[in-house]
C-alpha cells in the first residue's frame, strides 16, 4: 500500500465517521448494502478507466456504452432470444471491441484520446437511440433467464453481486497492474512513453490493450446496471458516468499526466464518491449538488497533481 493508498484511506474513514455522525441512518444494513452494490458498480468501470489514466490518457465513452451495450442486451434477450449464456459473453466481447476500436485510433493513427473517446461517447449514445428507436428498454419478468439477473444484482449472504464482482475484478486487476510485466510496461509508458519505446517496450500494444480493458470492464459494468435498473432509457441511461470514473481515478492516485495510480486507490475513490453521494441523499441535500461534488473532485485532484509534479519537476532540476 502506498502513502497515496494510506492517505485516500484515512480520508475515506474520516468521511464515513463524519457521515454516520449527521445521519445514524447511514450505518443500517439497507443503507450500506446499497453503497456496497453502488460502490461495486460504479469501481468496476472506474478500474478500467483509471488503467487508461495511467497510460496518459483518457476514456469519455464509459457511460454511451453502458447504454448501447443495456439496449443490445435487452434485445438479445427479450426480442432475439438469445440464451442468457451466449448473451452475456458477447455483451463484454462486444465492449471490448469497442475499446480497441479507441486504442487502434490513438496508437496507430496517433489521435487524442479525449477526442477519440468523445467521438465515441457521441457515437454510442446516438446509436443507443437509434437502434432503440428512443424508446425505453427492460427485461420483463426476466423469464428464462432469471439466473443471470441474480448472478447480476442479487446478492451472497447479504453482499450485494456486484461489490463480489468488484473485488474479483480488482483482484485481478492488481496483479496485472501490480505483478505482471505488462503492467511495469503501463507504467514506464505513462512515465515517458518514448523512453519506454527506446528500452523495448512495444507501446502501441500496450495502450490498446488498456483501451480494450477499460471497454469490457464498462460492458460488464453496463450488464450489472442494466439488470439492476431493469430500465435502459438511451437518452440518459449512463450519463455522466465518466465522470465518475475519472474522478474516483483522481481521488485514488491516479494522476492525469499518466505513470501513477493504483487498483486499491482507484477502489477507494470510488467508494468515497458514493459515500459523498449517500451522504447528499440522507441529509436531503438537493441531487443537482452530486454534479458540483463531481466537479470539485476532478478539480482539487488536477490542481494537486499539478502542484505535486511542478515540486518533482524543480527537484530534477
């Protein structure tokens, strides 16, 4: 655990003190399942777009996705009747095709990541609503398939499916960014992505494969979501969710120069964020603030690791 992981932690701590304090609500076991299945959610698509961060660059489409891939699920199963076992896997492929699509753009035609990745936020959401003709999606009674949204939004003695899910994802996540070859090779190519090319490094895999993991993880995020809303509108289903991620990335560590981040920072961020939500919700503080506690975050984080790397720049020096 890093100082970085030690000192979001603290915070985090501090923060469920101070919100159990304003409202003894906050620690019912109703209240903390459903921070638990939200904290779930939301870290799944986080971790993926925290990887990208790392590399230096950025992911905009999570929450288009979301949608497009919660309009193509609910077809494949309600209207194709696609078998729940086939569906589910080519949701996450389907993502994951999306992902490579934006990694290929950025390392092989050398585009900007935010406007590639904004395009494809564009992109989706306009297919979403086109494909669903705007009208809202859902699952029914779930007949034949029931099975897949328990493995999606039930829950294992009493934790919610999706924070399990979660930390499986993050597990696995760790010792790729953690333990792994690829992951130093993230890493030095978010440091400097030309010394990395000089020492052997084949960057231009790399970072596409980062794209991919950020793509299926926003895919099987988007199941998990769907499943539980068990409404897919295509104007706003996901909206905003990047904003999410990148910011529950900045509050775990990551920094947006690229070369800095980890799993468990970026989990505790995005823990932090739903508790900051949860406590807008019990203390009846009107939602719309949801979108200024997003702002702030992004903000504060950008102008910390702007003051940190000018310190190590001058110390170079």
């Amino acid at each position: 655990m890093t100082r970085k992981d030690i000192s979001v932690l603290l915070l985090f701590v501090l923060l469920c003190a101070v919100v159990a304090v304003a409202s003894p609500q906050f620690l019912s076991v109703a209240n903390l399942q459903n921070v638990a299945r939200l904290v779930g959610t939301y870290g799944i698509f986080s971790i993926g777009v925290g990887i990208v961060i790392i590399t230096g660059g950025i992911d905009l489409s999570v929450g288009s996705i979301c949608a497009l891939l919660g309009i193509l699920l609910s077809m494949m199963l309600v209207e194709w009747q696609w078998p729940a076992a086939v569906a589910l896997p080519a949701v996450v492929v389907l993502g994951g095709t999306l992902g490579a699509g934006h990694g290929l753009l950025v390392t092989r035609l050398r585009l900007p990541p935010f406007i590639v990745t904004l395009c494809g936020l564009l992109l989706y959401r306009g297919a979403a609503r086109y494909i669903a003709a705007d009208s809202t999606k859902g699952f029914g009674s779930t007949a034949g398939f029931e099975w897949a949204r328990a493995l999606a939004s039930g829950s294992v003695a009493g934790v919610p499916m999706p924070f399990v899910a979660l930390c499986l994802v993050a597990v696995a996540a760790w010792v790729l960014l953690h333990r792994s070859v690829y992951g130093r090779h993230l890493f030095a190519i978010g440091h400097n992505e030309e010394a990395a090319r000089y020492s052997g490094v084949r960057t231009t895999t790399v970072v596409a494969w980062a794209y991919v993991i950020s793509g299926a993880l926003a895919a099987l995020s988007g199941i998990i979501i769907a499943f539980y809303t068990n409404s897919i509108s295509p104007a706003s289903h996901g909206n905003f969710y990047e904003l999410y991620a990148i910011a529950a990335a900045v509050v775990g560590g990551c920094s947006l120069r690229g070369g800095e981040g980890s799993v468990l920072g970026i989990v505790i961020g995005a823990a932090l964020l739903q508790v900051l939500r949860n406590l807008v919700n019990l203390l009846d503080i009107p939602g719309s603030l949801d979108f200024a506690v997003m702002g702030a975050v992004i903000l504060i984080g950008a102008i910390a690791d702007q003051l940190v790397g000018s310190d190590r720049r001058a110390e170079g020096r």
